[in-house]
DNA sequence: TTGTAAGCGTTATCAA
DNA sequence: TTGATAACGCTTACAA
C-alpha cells in the first residue's frame, strides 16, 4: 500500500483493486487520514481557493454579493472556498491584500476595485491570473466585469422625479473613484438636462462612503438657501444618512422631501417611509461573477475579456410625491399627484410597482 | 546568491551581508519574484489562514461579527486572512466546510456553530486546533467562546414590556440550536413568571430563521385567538419578519402593537418605528474572538477554555407602549403611558435611552 | 494491478 | 558570512 496508492484511491485516478481500495479506506478512517491540501496545492499548483476584495462586508450590499459567489463556488466542490478582504476603498490597503492573495496563490480573483491600482491588476491578468471586477469596472486593464446599467437606471429614477415635478434636485454622491458611482451621476444630470435643467453646483454634495459623513452631507445638501425638493442619493450608506439626517429634524418623508436611493433594502417594506428605490441584483452580480471566473478557469483562458450587465430597477414605492403648487422654483408646473404621471423612457419598459426587492433564491 | 540566502533577506532570518542583501532586493524587484506562499506553508506547517464559519453574511449582524475579526486579522500582519463559510445553520454543509477547512490547514477557527456537531469539534480540538465559538456556546467541547449576556438581556427586555403592563406576551423564537436562543427564551419566560405569567403555548411561535419564515410566524402569532399586545423577537429575522407582517396588514406600532427586537440595526433611528431592541455589540464579538484566538496561537495554547461574556444592551426607543385601560386580558392592570414607569432589576444599571446602537470604531 | 521516485518552492540544519 | 541539502506531503510519470 504505497502512498501512490493512497492518492489513487482518494482521487479515484486510477484503477486500484476492490481489495485494495477498501484495505486503504479503512486505514484512512482508522487512521483519521486527512489529505494535505497544502502539499497537494503545492504539487498541482493550484489552490481552489478565490480571492474576494469588497470595500466592506458590512455594507448589506456587498454581503449579498459575497454570498451569491460564495453560494456558487461552494456548489463547485472540490475543495473551493473563498479568502475575504475588506478594502475600506483604501488604494494601498487593496494593494497589500492584493499581495497577500498572491502569495496564498488563489486561483482567481473577483474584486470590487477602489480604482487605485489598475497597473497592478493589469499586470496581474497579463501573468494568466483570472479576474473579475464586480460591481465597477476599470477600463483597459482587460477583466471581466459583471455589472449593472447605473447609468440608464440613474436616468429612470431621475427622470421619475422629474415627472412627479421636482426641477430642484439634490444628489448625495458617494465619494468613490469607482466607475458605478460617476455612472449614477452621470445619468442623474442627462434626466436633469432633458427637462432642460442644469445642474446646480450647491445641489451636488459630495461624501465619504459612511453613515456619518452621509449624515453630514445631508445636513448640507438641506442647508442650501433654496433647498431642493427631492433628493437622489447614489448608495445605501447615502441612502441611511439622508434618512437619518431627515429624522434628526423632524421632516417626513414624502411631504417634506422626495427621495429615490440606489440599492434596495431587505427591511425596506417593513418600515416607514417605503422607500422608492433602484434595486440592484447583488446576489445575481455575486453570481455571475463567480460563474465568468470559472469560465475562465476551464477552457475559455484566453478568451477576449466579457462585461455582463445586469438590470438594476427602478421600484416605485412611497418615498415620492408630486410637487406642491408653488412650493417649486418659478418655473416649476404643477402636477398632480399621481405616481401614473410619469413615463418611461422611449422604448423601455415601466418601472414595477413592486413591494419587495430581494432577488434571493431560497 | 543561494535559495537559503534569498529566504534569509525575505525573512531577516540571519545576517546577510548589506552587499549581498541589496543585490539579492535587486534581484527580487527585477525577476517581480515573489514567495510562494504554499511552499512555506508546507514547509513551516503553518498557514496564517483563519476559517471563519457562520450561518449567513447577509445577516448584519454576522456581517458586522465578521468584519470585527477580520480587522483583528489584517491588523496582525504576517499573511494572515480569513476563509469564509456560510453555514445556513445546516449541520452536514457545517461539516462539510470543517473538512474543507482543516485539509487547507487552517491555524485556527472562528465558528458561530449550528449545534450538530459537537463530538467533531470536540476532536478537533483535541488534536490541538484553536477553536472559538461565536455568539453561540456548546457545553463540553473545551472551547473558547465570545458570547452576550442573553439571558439577562432578555429577561431585561420583558421586564420593561410587563412594566408597561403588557401581559400577554408573544415570542417569535428563531429554530435554531443555538444556546443564544435558548437563552433568550429563557430569560423571557423568567420574567414574565416573576410577574407572575406563566407561557401559554400559541403564544410561543418557532420559526425557522429567515425573513420569510418569521412572516408566517408572526401571522400565526398574530391570528391566535386572544393576541398578545406586545412582541419579543429573537432575532433580526424575526424582528424584520415581524415588521413586514404589520405593515402588510396595516397595523402600527407601537399603538396596536409593542414590540422589542434582538439585535440592533444600523437604519434603527433612521427609519419608523425606532424599534426598541436588545443591542448586540456584533463588531466586538467577532474582535474579541479573534483576540482569543491570536493567545492561543501564542503562548496559551493548553490553557483552560475560556469564555468572555460581552454585555447586550436595551435600547429604549419607540416601539413600545404602555398597555391601555380595558385592551388587556382581565386581570391587567391600568398601566400609565411613561416609558419611566419601568424599574430596572435590582443592582443591573437603568437601560440606556440611546438614539443609536453602533459600536463601530472607525 | 501496484510500487518507486522525482519534484513542487520553501525553510532549517549543518558545514564551510 | 554563505552555501548545500534534507524534508514538508502530495501527485504523476514510469517501471514492474
């Protein structure tokens, strides 16, 4: 019984006779045998291990996202698991952990870059190290992405906005250099602009991506001297300290102000105001990227790089009421309050009216 | 310039002559070498890798544990990181994770356990691996454990409902085998028989631990006969379950319904109702379980087990309210609407009238 | 049908 | 002050 043996049993590698396979199976149980992954990573120089770089675990986002990739690698078997890393949207903290994945020798990588270090993972895919950026892109560094329509989604949500009246916006814009949130951005002022207007720079409050500084910018955004009468915040943590800068000051939601968010909550019609949001499919985004990595893993190496798209939507609920007559801008029509009063976009569909935003298999 | 030499500069294990050692950096930045991290393993049997296992990551609360571990973690240095495993509280995918775990030789373990396994954990750290128990403990294994003051906090919890006059009181009990639940139950039947209510069983409704789940509990709950005026949830689950369950049927709370959750939520005050909930300090569990992991990896390797009991706090906020005159079962008492009204047990400090329960540093 | 032995890339011992 | 070499435990080509 010789350890090649062994290995062939264990592996089910080669023809190894009933007798003798069962002689060594119960040793190995007598034995308590556990094979080696570490001497067997080593021989096979390959690992079964992935690496994943979100900014915060605690963000309920990206604890979704991590259990969709976490939830399809488990289903691969074989030995697969996932090291977690939280960047905290540090440049040189993502690079050290970046460097502590290469040595652990991962066999891939899904990541949710901070937007620092596009050399280093350019480089890194040159060498053959599979990657899949999630939830942001990073243009030319040549990964595969999965990620969601910020852009036309952002413009829905605005442009809703617009048709309940508001012509005086505010957007909370987190402070990332990820490409999601200048996404956002950028389709909030083309909705703006297609009713003819500009963005205002005191209505454009930029935060640091926590609770806190999002209750600060909140503060801000409302301090202005004409304040604006509906508020697009571009992530959840905006999301919250808009929500709990509103509740500090006693204003209520949808009469004092009209709000649409960016991402969905799991408790979102469990308490008051329902919020009106654009719910991304995080546990699908976890999903996919996991699935492209494995493409890449098998046979499609060297295959162009793909970005997927996933569809975030637009879920109309209670955050968002038309405007009042004369509580607008000189300018402003008054609309009356309908949430059937605004239209889709040309040629795309209407947004849902929908009560729950989870997209989580059970 | 040898192998050893090389090993030496990486890891200042030896005098190295300044020539030699610069010629050796050289080298290393010029060929982009970098250590491989298994072969060390292999050779120093010892990985710097720590399994983490809990039921769910989408779960805040283990969200939050996590991130207080890993930042431990990271913060040590040294290649260290963290493999996660989702359990979904299911005793065979638990299992299964330890194998894997254990053939990727972890140094040590971090586990919020589902309960049935208990022999393999006892064994397994009979053969000298470091294990903690998260959250939840299991009598005779010879662990160490971090756990919260359930029972007390509960029964603290309950007190304040029965100061309130609330009597009839229902319990949404997630159905897990876990001791944190158990204790919690424990902790609420104690209270309410020393004000002299002994459970009545409709009142006792056990759900299995998802948000789904804890809706239709909180249905059956709330569709008994004679409901209760007041709700005990043991989990976020069931308080979101709960939550979900009376804005379907239009009910608010606290004036048709009091309620007290376990487990605290970032949007807490952000959002109506301000729940009143037993505050869980999520972040310090997961640092401190990672803090008796690290002495243990150190000197006190066969020292005696040890638990750290972390203190969970009631947060008085606005879900709750006095019982009024004629809506409790006969036998109740004309309580006065004060929040005052509630006196703490005897020697524990007055519950915090808290607006915000993060115990996050940043 | 099974065994022998090389080799994965380190680290640590011993020798020089 | 540095180098040669064994060993960690596995997989796999080759031999028997």
């Amino acid at each position: 019984m010789s350890s090649a043996t062994v290995s062939h049993v264990i592996n089910s590698s080669r023809y190894v006779a009933p007798e003798t396979r069962k002689n060594v199976l119960r040793a190995i149980k007598d034995l308590r045998y556990r094979r080696d992954g570490i001497a067997r990573s080593l021989r096979r120089s390959s690992t079964g291990t992935i690496g994943i770089m979100v900014s915060d675990i605690s963000n309920p986002f990206f604890a979704e996202l991590v259990r969709g990739l976490e939830d399809v690698i488990y289903a691969r078997g074989e030995q697969n698991n996932v090291i977690l890393c939280n960047t905290d949207e540090d440049v040189e903290k993502e690079r050290r952990y970046l460097d502590v994945l290469l040595e652990k020798r991962i066999d891939g990588l899904v990541i949710a870059p901070a937007g620092g270090n596009r050399a280093y993972l350019r480089e890194l895919i040159l060498k053959g190290m599979p990657v899949v950026l999630a939830d942001r892109v990073l243009s030319g560094v040549g990964a595969d992405a999965v990620v969601v329509n910020n852009r036309e989604a952002s413009r829905e949500a605005t442009a809703y906005l617009n048709g309940l009246g508001h012509r005086r916006v505010g957007i909370l814009k987190a402070a990332l250099s990820a490409s999601s949130i200048e996404e956002r951005f950028s389709g909030f002022r083309e909705a703006l602009e297609s009713v003819g207007v500009s963005l205002s720079a005191e209505l454009v409050v930029v935060s640091r991506s926590d609770i806190e500084a999002a209750c600060q910018a909140a503060r801000h955004l409302l301090d202005v001297p004409d304040p604006p009468s509906a508020v697009f915040a571009t992530n959840n943590f905006m999301t919250l300290g808009l929500m709990r800068t509103i509740a500090e000051r006693g204003m209520s939601c949808p009469e004092n102000l009209s709000i649409v968010g960016f991402d969905d909550f799991p408790w979102a019609t469990a308490f008051r105001p329902h919020l009106t949001v654009v719910s991304q499919p995080a546990y699908a985004i976890g999903r996919e990227a996991a699935l492209l990595l494995f493409a890449r893993l098998g046979e499609g190496k060297d295959a162009p790089p793909v970005t997927k798209v996933l569809r975030a939507k637009l879920l109309i609920r209670e955050s968002c009421a038309a405007v009042k007559h004369g509580s607008g801008r000189m300018g402003d029509r008054l609309v009356r309050p309908s949430t059937r009063e605004w239209c889709s976009p040309a040629g795309a569909p209407a947004p849902q009216l929908a009560s729950r935003g989870s997209l989580r298999p059970r």
